[in-house]
C-alpha cells in the first residue's frame, strides 16, 4: 500500500478528522510527539509535545493518508493531488462539501467528458492547502 505523508504546521490532528468525517474513514492513529521518550538534547513544551509525531488515517477500505505537525521547515507546496475514488456519487458529494467548506473549489463535481463519461470528477483545495481529485463512477 501507498499512502501519500502529508506534513502540518499544527493542525494534522484537525485534518485528519475532517478527512476522516469527508469519507466515513476509520479514526485517525495518532502518536503525539509526547508519546517518546524525552531528549535533553531537543526539549519540548507542553505544547510542542501535544503535537502529532506521526497519524494515519483509512479514507477507503485499500487507502489513506499519512501525516504529521513537522517540527522542520517546509513550504506548503502544489505539486501532487490527493486522488480518491469513492465508492458513489454521493461519498464524492459529500467529501467534496466537507473539503470545500473554508477551501477552494478549482473544478466543480461534475460528469467526466468522454472518454471517462461514466463517472463524475471535481477538484478543491483544502483549508490546508492540499490539493484533492475526487472521483466516482455513476
């Protein structure tokens, strides 16, 4: 299995619950950085140590996501799209409104052209800056 690792700048724990909400997913696996042992070398605070080391979360029944609040730099970036294939149009529907809701929609929920025109496919942008594709066939 393949699941793509999505880094946070505080708010894995937020996302991975609404994903979860988006597609009836499993509940989120989710180890705080306060979970290891301690390092002299690297303290935390309270704070810093309530943040999630590692999560993942089953969207569908073969696939889910990875993720965590990074600690290191990053730069949200637009490079690689989140693709599910839900199992209706209504799943699609749904976790397309959820992921919307404080995102942006970069392409409606509409029936594919052909020659893909037995389904429907939409695009959104997350609240967290990630890029979906939601499928479903009709």
């Amino acid at each position: 299995m393949i699941m793509p690792y999505l880094n946070f700048s505080g708010d894995c724990e937020e996302a991975f619950r609404l994903y979860q909400r988006a597609f009836d997913g499993q509940e989120p696996v989710l180890a705080r950085y306060g979970d290891a042992p301690d390092n002299p070398e690297h303290p935390m605070d309270a704070a810093q140590k309530n943040k999630i080391m590692h999560g993942h979360v089953m969207l569908t029944e073969t696939g889910g996501i990875s993720g965590a609040d990074a600690i290191w730099p990053f730069e949200k970036g637009s490079a690689i799209c989140i693709h599910v294939y839900c199992a209706n149009v209504e799943k699609a529907q749904k976790a397309f409104d959820i992921l919307s809701d404080g995102g942006t929609v970069t392409g409606p929920l509409q029936p594919n052209p052909p020659p893909h025109d037995n389904g429907v496919s939409g695009t959104v942008t997350d609240k967290y800056g990630f890029s979906w594709v939601l499928s479903a066939e009709l």
